[in-house]
C-alpha cells in the first residue's frame, strides 16, 4: 500500500485530482507520532471524506472552466482570423475598384474635353445661324465680303478663343508690326492694348471698315499690294495667321519675297496656318473653308524661309486636339499594341495648327 502515500505536494490540478481521488496521504512518522497520526484520522474519517469529495468537485469545475476557457480562446482565435480574412478581401477588392476607377478617369476627361468642344462649336454655330436671321440678307455687289464675314465667324471661332491664340506673337512682336490678313482684327486690338505699333491688311472691306470704325490702323489691301508703300528694312514683325493657305503659289513666294524685303535685320516672320501632317487637318477639316487652297507642308514652308534668307527660329505644330478625340491607351495594352496607337495618334491626330517663326 505504499503508493497509497505521496513524499512532495503534487503538481497541477491533475496532480491534486489523483490524490484526493486515490486518498493519498502523506508518509506517517513512525513511533508515536504516527500513532496519534492514525488515531486523529480515525475520528475524522467522515470529515475527510466530505472534504475530499469537495476537493474533487472544485477540481472539477476548474477543468470545465479552463476548458471552457480554451474554447472561448479557440473562438475568438478563429473570429479574428475570420475577420483579417474579410479585411484583406475587401481591401484587395477596393483596390481592384480604385485601379478600374483611375483608368476611367483619364477616359472620362479625354470624352469631356472632346464634348466640351463640340458644345462649342454648336453653340457657335447657333450664334452665327442667330446672326443670319437677325442681319439683312446679302444682295449688294459686296456680297461676297460679308458672307466671308460669316464664314469666318462660324469657323474660326469667338474672337476670345483667338485673342488667346495670339497673345504668343504679341509677346514676340517687335514694332512696328504688319499684319498680313488681319481678319476681325483680334492680333491688332491685343497690339494696341499692348501699346505696339501695327498696321493690318485684308481684302475684306466689311473688315477694315469694322477695324477703323473701331479706332484701329488697317488697309484695303492683299499680298504682295500691300508691301508696297513699305520701306525696305523699316518692319520688326510680320504676322500672317492663317494666312498662306488661301493663296496660290506665286502669291505665297512673293509673300516670302516682300517680307524679306521690308523687315529689319533681326526682325520675325510669324506664320500660322493648318497642320498639314495631321491626317484630320488635311483630310477633313481643312475643307471645311471653301476658300482654302491647299495646306502648306512645314517642309515647304522652311525651304522658302531659308531660300529667301531666314533662319527658322521656331517650328511646331500647336493647339493639340481634345484628348477625347484620340484612341485611348489603357494600361492593360501590351507595349506593342500602345506603340502602334501612339503612332496612329500622332499621324492622324495630331496638333491642328503649325507655327513657323522666322528670323532675317
């Protein structure tokens, strides 16, 4: 019965379970100590017994509760994995959400930008159908004045749209300017704001008629007539915007003669007409202007420059075309496929207006 007896306290719950399961005592003395030992427990067997039975219940319930506790952990071990496992599925879905939106955004420009002008030019259409029904219908001989008039004003524009387009060569001008096919005159008026000395020239009379009712310096008159009373060497600029497209070719090399001629070492010869090398220019809109002739290659345009002594300070195509009007490019294109659409872009899509800025 030797096992019945334990030397050292036991470890652990469990350890307490099996001794007072077993009744497992600690070792008697021997002598007479351990006969008073056995005699005490005789006449509190009973009590024992019921203390025993505690112990074991108590063990009991701390097993379920650390059981129960083990469970708990279990739990919410499994919730928080659960919900690490939703917050990284939704943050991989958001940021699925947010890369579809960013490629939509430069999309959504490009398209608001290509509505935008088309608003434009039907709101400026409109205004040009209203002016039609407001102003007297054309039968005098000048009739063909004042339809160009028209014409102009449908096609070119609000006259604010192109003071912003002139205000590059108002800042390169260098007096006294000439201003060869002044048109409705925006180029003049920002010279004279500005303080610069310029004189227009057209061969609309309804034009020149506005510009000097409207206090400013302009001729009847077309190239090469209009170079000259000029004296040689006495211009510092010369602007012919949208200009060299409407004339035949000798009045294009005279052009290039007379501005030789008149303008001053240093001074500039400024020229904007359509980009001849966007496929949309030439192809199409350019048309739209019956009184266009021919688009003018920037080729042709250097060559005479240079013949007739002037060295190209500047040669660009400028006012690109909205971005909506182009093939988009999205990012899940292979590089191939966005080389070739970067090449069809900028053939057929390219800027609508060449500038060439050249210098005696």
């Amino acid at each position: 019965m030797s096992d019945r007896y334990i030397d050292t306290p036991p470890e652990g719950s469990e350890g307490w379970r099996e001794v007072w399961q077993d009744d497992r005592r600690y070792r008697p003395s021997r002598g007479l100590g351990g006969f008073i030992q056995r005699l005490i427990r005789r006449f509190t067997a009973s009590d024992t017994e019921r203390q025993r039975n505690f112990n074991l219940v108590l063990l009991d319930l701390l097993r379920d509760a650390r059981n129960d506790a083990e469970a708990i952990r279990r739990d919410l071990r499994g919730d928080v994995e659960a919900v690490q496992r939703d917050a990284r599925a939704a943050d991989e879905a958001l940021a699925g959400e947010m890369e579809k939106i960013r490629e939509l955004i430069p999309v959504a420009a490009r398209r608001n930008d290509a509505l935008i002008a088309a608003l434009d030019q039907k709101i400026e259409t409109l205004a040009v159908r209203v002016r039609d029904v407001v102003n007297p219908v054309v039968t005098s001989a000048g009739s063909g004045d004042f339809l160009y008039r028209r014409l102009e004003d449908a096609l070119r524009g609000p006259e604010s749209h192109v003071r912003i387009d002139v205000a590059p060569y108002v800042r390169l001008a260098q007096a006294p300017v000439l201003d060869v096919g002044c048109g409705r005159g925006e180029f003049l008026a920002a010279c004279h704001e500005a303080a610069i000395e310029a004189r227009g020239f057209d061969t609309n009379e309804r034009s020149v008629a506005d510009l000097r009712a409207r206090g400013l310096d302009a001729v009847l008159a077309g190239v090469p007539e209009c170079f000259g009373p000029i004296e040689s060497g006495s211009v510092g600029s010369i602007l012919a915007m949208h200009v060299v497209e409407h004339l035949p070719a000798e009045v294009l090399f005279a052009l290039f003669r007379e501005a030789a001629r008149v303008l001053r070492p240093g001074g500039l010869l400024m020229i904007e007409t359509p980009n001849a090398e966007s496929m949309l220019v030439s192809a199409s809109e350019f048309w739209r202007d019956p009184t266009h002739l021919a688009p003018r290659h920037p080729a042709a345009l250097t060559v005479l420059a240079r013949e007739h002594g002037f060295a190209i300070e500047e040669l660009r195509a400028v006012h690109e075309l909205p971005e909506g009007t182009k093939i988009p490019i999205l990012p899940t294109d292979a590089p191939e496929l966005q080389r070739v659409i970067h090449a069809i872009n900028d053939r057929l899509f390219a800027a609508q207006d060449l500038r060439l800025i050249a210098r005696k």
